[in-house]
C-alpha cells in the first residue's frame, strides 16, 4: 500500500490536545490523525449508505417487508419462535 504525506494546520489549543491523546493512547500525534480521519471517512460513507438507503425507500412510499416474507426469501424460517 502506497502511504502520503501530507500537511495539516492546527490551532495551538487542539494541536496540544491531539498530541495528549495520541501519548495516552501510546501513539504518534501522526498515527492518531491517520486514525481519525480514517474513523471519519468511514463515518461520512455510512451516512451516505444510509441517506441513499432512506430516499429509496421514500420514493418507494416507505413500503416495508413483513417479518416473515423476510424470513421465508432468505429461507430464515428455521430462525422464527415456534413456540
């Protein structure tokens, strides 16, 4: 995997606190923002999956699946309670 460097401009308040936590948690100030960023981009993708998911589903008049029909598709009918 190719890796980047780049530039990234910080107040002087949260560069301080970016470093306290990276030295908390036993890391490079460069790793922990590698991880945050990280974190955040997963983050923003799951929004985006589920705001497409939820437009579908409005321009589908917000029509749902019963419980069952769900089961039976995915042939899950060995999960329902027979009791």
């Amino acid at each position: 995997m190719t890796t980047y460097a780049t530039s990234v401009r910080f107040d002087d308040t949260l560069m301080e606190n970016v470093k306290a936590y990276a030295h908390t948690q036993h890391i490079s100030t460069s790793k922990f923002i590698e991880q945050a960023v990280a974190e955040k981009m997963v983050d923003l993708m799951d929004y985006q999956i589920a705001e497409n998911a939820y437009k579908a589903w409005e321009a589908d008049d917000f029509k749902t699946t019963p419980l069952n029909d769900f089961l039976t598709e995915f042939d899950l009918t060995d999960l329902t309670d027979n009791d």
